[in-house]
C-alpha cells in the first residue's frame, strides 16, 4: 500500500487539477460526449448509416440534418455510428502503443548494457518499416482490413518512436540521487523501475498516450481516405473516401465533405487540449498562475523589501 | 569515440536487417508485377500476352529466394537498382532522382521551417507566460495540428485554388514551363509550393511549439536560470543562450526523426496536391507491384530515417551528457 | 527583446511573400505570351494516377498509348464502334486469300517519317519480323498465329497464318504500330529501348516531355492533307481523379476521359458548349467461380442473374452513366445489330426476383427461418470480390450484395486492394468475382475470352483470361469455326448461339456496360466522334483510336 502512494497522490492531483483548468476541462468533456456517442449510437443517429433508402444528394433539413450522400444515405447518421469506430481506434491504439513503449523504451534505459543494444536495434528496425506498404501486405493475406488488424498494424508501427523519447528520458532520470539511493536500500529493479523512475515520468508517459491516439485517428483515417481501409464499414475515414470520390465538394454536397473532417478535428482537439493540459499535472512550473495572486505576491514582496 | 563507434556500429546492423525485410516484404505479396500490368491495360493488351510481359519484366524465369537476395544485396552495394516496371522501361535510379529534389524540397523545407518557426514561438510564449501570446498561439495551433491533414489541404485547394484563384490548383510547376534554373521557372515552383507548404507548417507547428514550450518552461523554472537573473545577464541572453539551449533537446532530437520521415510523409501531401515527388510514388509502386522500385524507395527511406536516428543521438550526446554516462 | 525578435520573424516573412510575388509575374508573363502567339493549345484530361515517364516505345503497355496513334500509325483503322468497320490507313488495301489463312496489304505510296526518309513496305515487314525476333514486343500475340510475314514486290506485305484466325486481323492490321526499320535496326534491346524520340509516319510528334507534362506537336509534313490541324497538345500528369476533374470543371482542360460524379452540375452547366458522351464498349460481370458449389449449379447462378436490379446499379452506383447489361452477353446499342431476338426474349427485362426465387425452391432449395436459402443443410454464402481501387465498382458491389440478401442468397462484398484482386481473379481464387475483360471491335471477342477453355488455367494458375474456368468443348468448337470465315452472316450466326449460351447456362453474369468516360467542349474544338457518329473510341486511353481523332479535330476559335 505504501508503495502505491506516489501514484495515488499523482491521481488525486490530476482529478483535482481537471476541475481547475480550462483546457482540460473542455478536452475532457468533448472526450466524454465522444465516448458516449460511441458507445450507444442508436440514442442519437436518427437513419441506418448504411440504407440507401432515401433521395440522393440533397441538402441539410430537418429529417437529415447534414444532407444525404450520393447513394442516398443519412450522413448524420454515418457520422454518429462513425464516432465508434474512431473513438476505438484511438483509445485501443494509444494504449497498446503506450504499453509497449514505456516496456521497451524505459527497461532499455534503465538496464543498459545488452539489453538495451538489442531492444534500442529492434525499436530501430521497426521504426523504418514503411506503413503503407506494410498494411497492403497483410490486407493481402486477410482479404480486407478489419478493424483489429488496422488497430494491429498501428501498434506494431507506432510503439516504436514513443520508445525511442521515453528512453531519452528513462536516460536522464536514471542517474539521479534518488534512484541510486533506492538502489543502495537493496530495493529491486523492478520497484526501482515502476515506483521511482516511472512516476516521475508520468505526464510524458501520458503525453505519449494522447500523441499515440491522435496518431492512430489521424493514420488510420488517412489510410481509409486512400482507401486502404475496409470501405464497408462505417467511419470518419471511410466517409471522406466516399465524399472525395463522389467529390462532394464540387457537386454541392459540401457538409457530406465537410463534417467527416471537422468531426475527426474534434476528437484530435480533444486528445491534444488533454495533452496540453496533462503536462501542467505532474510539472507544476507549467501551471498557469492567475494574475490576481501573481499581484498579491508582488505586493506581499515590495512590502517586506 | 566508443560512443561514436557503438552507434556507427549499431547503424550497419540496422541497416543490414532493414535491406533484409525490405527484399522480403514485396515478394511476400500476392500475384506479380506482369499481372499487374495486365490489369491497368486491360484494354489494350491482348490476354494472351501474359507470358510475353512476364518474360519483359524478368519474373518468368525461377530463380531461387536465397540467389536473388544476395544478387539484390549486391545490386545494392553497387548502386544498381535495377529497371522500373511501372515506368518500364525507364531506370529505377531515373525515376528516384527526377522526383527526389521536389520531395525534399518541399517536405524537407517546410518541416525545417516549421521547426524554426514553432521552436522559436514555443520559446517566447513560454519566456511572456500568461501574456497575449502563449494565451492564443499555442492552443490555436494546437487544434490545427489534430486536423486530419489531407482534408486541410483539400479545403486550402478549394478556397485558394479554385475559389479565390490566387494560387495554382496542383502540381510542382505549371505544365508549360521548361526545366531549367531561370527566374521565371524558380518563380513558377515557388508559387506551386506555396499552398502545400503552408499547409505542412500549419498543420505540424502545432507539435514544435507545444515541446519547445513545456519544455522552456521547466527549463525557466531551475535555479541556474535564476542565478542568471540575478546576476544581471540579458533577457535575451538567458533565452536563447542558456534556457533555450538546454530546452530545445528533445526537440531537436524529434526535428532530427522528423527530417528521416520526410519521403514516407509527403505520401499525403503528394496525393493532395498532384506534387511530382516520391511519396506518390512509394504508393503506386506498391499497388503496382512494381518490385524494384518498392525496394529503392524502401532503401532510401531506411537510409534516411537510420542516418536520421544517429545524428539525433550524436545531437542528444553532445547536448545532454548525461546519456553518455553508462551505468 | 521581444519586440525586435517579433520584428525580424514578421519582417522575413514579408520579404519571402514579396519575392515570391515578384518572381512569380516573369513566370505568369511568359506562360501566357507563349500561348498567345499561335493558335490555342488543346489540353487533355487523362488521370492515369502516376507521372509521365517521358518512355514512348510503341510495344510496351506502359508507354504505347503516348505515341500510338498519334506518331506511329497501324496499316488499317479499325472502328470498335461500328462493328469493325475497316478504314485504310498505311495500307491502302487488303484481301484474303488461300482460304483465309493468306492475308496480303498494299502499302500506301508517298507517306514519309518524321524525320524525313521516306515509308516503305519495308518497313512494314521489318515491324512484323521484330516481334518474332523480340517475343517481349509482340503483346497481342500476334506470332501465335502467324507463320511469315515477308514483302512482296515494291509495295506489298504478304502475311501467313499457321491456322485461320480472322478476328486476328484486329491486332495485326489495326493494333500493331509501324516503326522505321533505318532507326530501329540500329537499336541493341528494342525492349528495354525508352524511345524517348520517337520517329513514325503520324499526324503529332511528341515536342516537349516531363513528368508533370507531355506536348505534342502537328507534323509539318503529314501525308494525309487537311488533317492533323490542332498545332499544340498538352496532356497533363494527373495523381488523383479530383484534380484532373477540376481541370475540366475550370476549363483548363477540353478533351476529358474522367468519371465525373454529377456531371450535369459539376460540368456541363459550367460553360457553354460542354458535352459528354459514354458510348458503350463491353461488359462488367459478375464471374461466378464454376468450379467451387453452390455456383456449379446453373439454378444458383439463374437465380443471381434475375436477383439482381441492373438498373438500380446503374443509377445508384454509376450515377446512371453505364446502362444494365443483358445476360445474353451483347452490349448495346453499339452493337445492337448482333442480338438475337430468341435469346432476349427468353431474358425479358433481367430483374425478375420472385423468378430467382422459384428457380431456386426447384432445384431443392428452401428458404430457412433466417430468410436465406439452403440445402441439405448447408446455406447459399457467397462473397463478391472487386478492386478496391475504383470506388464505382465498389459501390456496385455493395448494391447487388444488397439485392441478393433481399432474395434470401447470403452475400457479402469484399473490396481488397487491386494487386491482390487482380491475383485472386486470375488465380481462380474467388467465389464471385466483379471484373471486366477486354472486348474488341465485335461481341465475339469479349465472348471468346469468357469463354474459350485455353484461355483458362487450372484453379491456383493465372489464367490471363475466363477465370470462371468456363470447359466445354462444343463451345470451343463454335469459336474455332469465328476464327475461319469472313462472312458476316456466319459470324451473326456464331454470336446468336454463343448469346444461347449466356441465357441457358449462365457462365457468366453481366451486370452493366463499360462505357468510355469522354467528356468536351464543342464550342472549341471540332472534329469529335459522337453518337450519330462513332467513327472511333473517343477515350484518351484508347490506342490508336484517340490519335486518330487528334488527326481529325479543329479549332473553333
């Protein structure tokens, strides 16, 4: 229990600090709308996304409020049933890159020698390995991209440069008093590890997290926009596809064009505000400081000189 | 020195299992280059004509994996990359070297101009915190940053392009122009590249300003910059010459990783904006199949993002002693 | 500090705009003199998704399309249009001979290269025994059924057949460029040659290359007299569809072969004068696998055809530019004269849903609780597979899945990326496939290679074409007996029993007709085949037929 305590604290502040800042705040309510989309679509999404059952082409109005595609579909509905998928993706691939990167990345570091030539070799070579090509690859033994095997691929391609900046890190933590005094004590490397050199590294850790999300809604969107992904499915991505190749812009069908777009801005807003706000958690020379006490002490120090 | 030689070291064998992967991964994919062919002209070649191109391109004769990885590798050494099939029957080495220059050119100076801009606005909103500045710049960018970047440029070539008309809607050059080093062809590409541009810095600044920032701030907030306040240096002086040296290292170090994946980023840029360098190309050399080319702009990728990761880690040691110390 | 610092970003700034700005006008100034000297320049709209290699060897598929036709001319024009309907070109005659298995053209006298030195049949002879000697030229095959080709007197070619195969005289008269024997002879590798200057007896020869560009200029000395008037032609690299459609949509471009998404608001009511026409050329269909059940069984494949509403596929999948095609193979109305009245009548419409229904309950199926038909337990579950790459033929697929699900055949779309498509298609490695093949200048060409057994390969060997592994050979007897006649009357004949054969057996499933995407602007140019005149295919990726059109524009302006 004892040894959890710096983590808890860490937490404590966090939630804390949420409730004050602005960004944080906005980043976590977009997030949470977002979640709630994914999660239970029918609440919102008027049409089934996929029926082409209505006339085509036409603009917004009461009973579809983005407009249809050109195949008749509802395209506030296709962006509703969408969030998932994006949501998913972004939440699902941030963590597993996470994971992944503070294994590899801080175990190089902290351990040395071997172990950290071999692990440091493989995050290189991993690191080269071009996406595209590497997602043509194995679509090609599976006959479609799923969803897990796009989730897979961005993983597997993704872990590695968070890897390469948390062991930088790992490297320049791993020789303060603190650490070599845990060690002295006669703690083992893995308290020494995930009790004090992790924690410290937290809001980077966090960082890394949002960054990978973001990276994974804005590569696996871009893949589908290719047309990369598995076009039957119903997401952001899929959706500017189908609006390039119809080129709804220039048929007039702009908000067919536009909201896909706008909706991915807002999830990836989200993710970078948190980012944003998640580094004032754990450094608090990044916090802001109101300009009310910033007064107050002014005139608190001209008092005592 | 050691440090030096581990690193040179540790970039061969890189190297070497990168070549390895990449003769691999094209060869691991279905069908071949000669009905790939077949399927982008099926209008004009006769089916028959199947074995006739096999035998055009090579693929017909069998060969066994492990002879043509070592021919490859020695190919390699050599500078011999053999024959496009997408572009049959120009070169390989043609194909990269015509597209290269515009990759470069325009990735390559966007992300450096990106990196100098953002690096420097990070620096003075964290050195003015609270002011005008760090309130409205960082987070506007921030937000564009999560932008998907393909519908950026799209909405750019809408609005600029078509619409206001004030720039050109694609291309590197305008199809008229002649290739050569005068006024009005220079002329001529700037105004190209100035829509694609804009839309990398807008869209990446995001990134270096945030870093250059967070970490200014930390930086700002230790006792050996209040030490130099109160020894009466410069503002100026503090900024740039101790707080911004030790702040700006995890971003040179991104800014050195970022300029290795200059080619496999201009893939979107490239497709967006009709821009004639090698991303696209990467791409189509996929789909078609196209083996040696695959694996020359697979070898240029590697070498670059490889050369990329050790000068950021010669960059790291040299600013950062710390990493030097082994344990 | 701050102030100064702000200063000198903005002002950088400042000065980069303003040089850009001052360099750019020479580049504005001298594009625009250039143009305005002569007369205006055609601009074509051709997005084939790749750079230009600045290659023009005629016998590669690569390049050919960038001079055949336009700098190197074939011995005849066939139109594939009217039903091949023959115009001399470099040959001012032919005639068969020795039961059409003797094949002899007359060469037409005065016609001179481009560089001058004068055309021979010479030449024509030289060309031909090229690809025997280079089999890696000779992409139409043609030496598969040739056995000599050989000049006779001054000014003929004397070709003989090592069996009768007249729907060859396509390939060999209307497909295979001339080259100069004086250059060519000289040329260690003609196949790896790039042919960056090309030299042929065509009406434009190619001025100016780049990646990003490719111009064309008229020959000066042009041995068909009035023709070849349109001075400069520019035909643009285009990466991606849209560009290339916005070419066109801003008038950059007048000659376009695009698929533009509601043409009628994105391009026609743009300017006065812009037209398009979608003239018909083959079919697109559905490949049943005839080797893997249930589609071995004639009901599944009765039932699929009738299940499906050809024309909603056409109006929601391709914006109701291609029409539905009939099961009995013919496209029309281009080649409306071919189709036989018993075999259309026994299709009727096409869509007959309750039809497929029946047809299926008689050959023992039945409908289970879930709505899908089965038998002997096992469920009718079928996957279409089509290139992921052309959006319009996924959203077909999407379509007739659709459908089919409707009638109670569980179907589901897979759309994987087109190499691997193009391998599973020819490998045989699909249930239904949705795919196109090449076609010709008569519906017995697209027929032949549905359905001639050596064109197919066994399941898991690329068949170059009939990736159904459609085997009969009493079908393959009725082609053999196309290849020994010119009789119209007999080849009208072979057709109508071929036609039988897609209404009874069903090997294949057409869906809807591919057209040629041709979209221009007759207010600036004149001279472009159109309905009431379809003297050649009016797409830009057609060789030779879209610079034999080039021969035949003018400018309006």
């Amino acid at each position: 229990m004892r040894r959890l305590r710096p983590l808890a604290r860490a937490l404590a502040g966090a939630y804390r600090f949420l409730r004050r800042d602005k960004k944080a705040m906005a980043g976590s309510i977009i997030l949470f709308i977002l979640l709630v989309i994914a999660a239970f679509p029918n609440w919102f999404a008027p049409d089934n996304p996929a029926a082409e059952n209505f006339r085509a082409g036409v603009g917004p109005s009461w009973h579809h409020l983005l407009g249809t595609t050109s195949l008749g579909q509802d395209v506030f509905s296709q962006l509703i049933v969408g969030t998932r998928q994006s949501v998913m993706i972004a939440l699902i691939v941030g963590f597993f890159c996470t994971i992944m990167s503070v294994g590899i990345g801080v175990t190089a570091a902290y351990m040395g020698g071997l172990i950290d030539d071999s692990l440091s070799l493989l995050t290189d070579v991993i690191l080269v390995i071009p996406t595209f090509p590497l997602i043509i690859v194995i679509t090609a033994y599976v006959h479609g991209a799923s969803f897990w095997l796009l989730v897979a691929v961005l993983v597997f391609t993704g872990w590695s440069y968070g890897a390469r900046q948390l062991r930088v890190q790992a490297l320049s933590l791993r020789n303060r008093d603190y650490l070599l005094a845990a060690k002295a004590r006669g703690e083992s490397s893995w308290y020494v590890i995930t009790v004090e050199l992790i924690p410290p590294m937290t809001s980077l850790i966090v960082a890394n997290f949002l960054s990978a999300a973001l990276y994974a809604v804005l590569a696996a969107s871009a893949l589908q926009f290719i047309g990369l992904g598995n076009i039957n499915t119903e997401s952001w991505g899929t959706m500017l596809y189908w609006a390039q190749s119809d080129e709804a812009l220039q048929t007039g069908l702009p908000l067919w064009a536009l909201a896909p777009g706008v909706a991915i801005a807002i999830l990836g807003s989200a993710l970078a505000l948190l980012n944003y706000a998640f580094d004032e958690v754990s450094n608090p020379a990044l916090r802001p400081v109101s300009e009310k006490k910033m007064k107050k002490r002014m005139r608190k120090m001209k008092a005592v000189a | 020195m050691r440090f030096l030689v581990r690193r040179l070291g540790f970039l061969l064998v890189a190297l070497w299992a990168a070549l390895t992967l990449n003769f691999f991964i094209p060869r691991l994919m279905p069908g071949n280059p000669a009905e790939a062919m077949m399927a982008r002209f099926r209008g004009h070649v006769n089916p028959s004509a199947l074995s006739a191109l096999e035998a055009a391109f090579g693929i017909g004769k069998h060969q066994s994996l492990i002879s043509a990885y070592f021919q490859y590798l020695g190919n390699t050494l050599h500078g011999n990359l053999g024959i496009s099939i997408s572009y049959f029957p120009i070169p390989v080495s043609t194909m990269i070297m015509r597209a290269l220059p515009w990759s470069l050119g325009l990735v390559g100076l966007s992300t450096v101009i990106g990196f100098l801009v953002g690096t420097a606005v990070g620096a003075v909103s964290a050195w003015r915190r609270g002011g005008k500045l760090d309130a409205v710049l960082p987070p506007t960018f921030i937000v564009i940053s999560a932008f998907p970047y393909f519908w950026v440029g799209l909405l750019a070539i809408r609005l600029f392009a078509v619409t206001l008309n004030w720039f050109p809607i694609l291309g590197g050059y305008s199809e008229t122009a002649v290739e050569m080093w005068s006024w009005s062809f220079v002329g001529d590409v700037l105004m190209h590249a100035i829509l694609p541009a804009f839309t990398i810095v807008i869209t990446s600044i995001g990134g270096w300003i945030l870093t250059m920032r967070n970490n200014m701030i930390t930086v700002v907030a230790e006792d050996y910059v209040k030490m130099a306040r109160a020894k009466g240096l410069t503002p100026q002086r503090i900024l740039w010459q101790y707080a911004g040296r030790n702040a700006m290292l995890p971003s040179l170090t991104g800014f050195a990783m970022s300029l290795g994946f200059v080619i496999s980023g201009a893939i979107l840029v490239e497709y967006v904006f009709n821009y004639p360098g090698l991303g696209f190309m990467l791409l189509q050399a996929v789909q078609n199949e196209d083996y040696p080319l695959m694996q020359a702009l697979f070898l240029l990728i590697t070498v670059a993002v490889l050369l990329a990761i050790f000068v950021s880690d010669i960059v790291t040691a040299v600013l950062d002693p710390r990493t030097r110390v082994r344990s | 500090m701050r102030n100064k610092f702000k200063g000198g970003l903005v002002a950088t700034a400042f000065v980069l705009v303003a040089s850009t700005g001052v360099m750019a006008i020479p580049a504005v100034v001298s594009s625009s003199s250039a143009g305005a000297a002569t007369q205006v320049p055609l601009n074509l709209a051709n997005e084939q998704g790749e750079l230009w290699s600045c290659a023009f060897n005629p016998f590669v598929p690569t390049s050919s399309p960038y001079s055949v036709g336009l700098t190197y001319e074939t011995l005849d024009f066939v139109d594939s249009l009217q039903s091949g309907k023959v115009t001399p070109w470099l040959a001012s005659a032919y005639a068969w001979s020795n039961n059409n298995q003797t094949l002899t053209f007359t060469i037409r006298p005065g016609v001179k290269w481009s560089d001058g030195k004068p055309f021979s049949a010479a030449d024509v002879a030289y060309t031909f025994n090229l690809l025997k000697k280079f089999p890696a030229l000779d992409v139409n095959a043609v030496w598969s059924v040739l056995k000599s080709v050989a000049q006779k007197g001054s000014n003929q070619v004397v070709f003989n057949f090592s069996t009768p195969a007249v729907p060859y005289f396509y390939y060999v008269a209307g497909q295979v460029p001339i080259v100069p024997e004086h250059l060519w002879s000289k040329i260690k590798n003609p196949v790896t040659d790039a042919i960056s200057n090309p030299v042929g007896t065509g009406g434009y020869i190619m001025s100016h290359c780049t990646p990003q560009n490719i111009q064309w200029t008229a020959n000066a000395n042009y041995w068909q007299k009035g023709k070849a008037v349109v001075q400069t032609v520019n035909m643009p690299a285009f990466l991606s569809n849209n560009t290339c459609n916005e070419y066109l949509a801003t008038g950059q471009s007048q000659w376009g072969s695009q698929f533009i998404p509601d043409i009628k608001s994105y391009y026609v009511d743009k300017k006065a004068g812009n037209t398009y026409w979608f003239p018909p050329v083959a079919n697109v269909s559905l490949f049943p696998n005839l080797k893997v059940a249930p589609l071995n069984n004639v009901a599944v494949r009765e039932a699929i055809s009738y299940a499906i509403n050809r024309q909603d596929v056409s109006t929601k999948g391709e914006f109701g530019y291609e029409p539905p095609a009939s099961q009995d193979g013919i496209v029309t109305p281009t080649f409306s004269s071919w189709t036989s009245s018993a075999a259309a009548s026994k299709i009727g419409t096409g869509y007959d849903p309750a039809k497929a229904e029946s047809v299926l309950k008689a050959a023992g199926y039945t409908k289970g609780s879930n709505g899908f038909f089965e038998k002997d337990g096992k469920e009718i579950k079928l996957s279409i597979i089509t290139n992921g790459g052309y959006s319009d033929w996924v959203a077909d697929i999407q379509i007739m899945a659709q459908e089919l699900n409707k009638v109670g055949i569980d179907a589901t779309p897979e759309t994987p990326a087109a190499n691997t498509f193009y391998a599973d298609v020819y490998a045989g490695k699909y249930q239904l496939a949705y795919n196109a093949e090449s076609g010709g200048p008569t519906p017995f060409y697209e027929m032949r290679q549905w359905l001639y057994s050596k064109n197919s390969a066994p399941i898991g060997t690329a068949a170059s074409s009939n990736w159904e592994r459609y085997d009969s050979p009493a079908v393959d007897t009725l082609l053999n007996s196309y290849d020994v006649t010119t009789s119209a009357a007999t080849q009208k004949s072979i057709v109508s029993q071929l036609e039988n054969v897609m209404v009874t057996q069903y090997p294949v499933i057409p869906i809807l007709e591919e057209v040629d995407w041709f979209q221009y602007n007759s207010k600036e140019f004149s001279g472009y085949p159109t309905k009431t005149n379809p003297y050649a295919q009016p797409g830009l990726y057609n060789e030779p037929d879209w610079g034999y059109v080039l021969d035949n524009l003018k400018p309006l302006s």
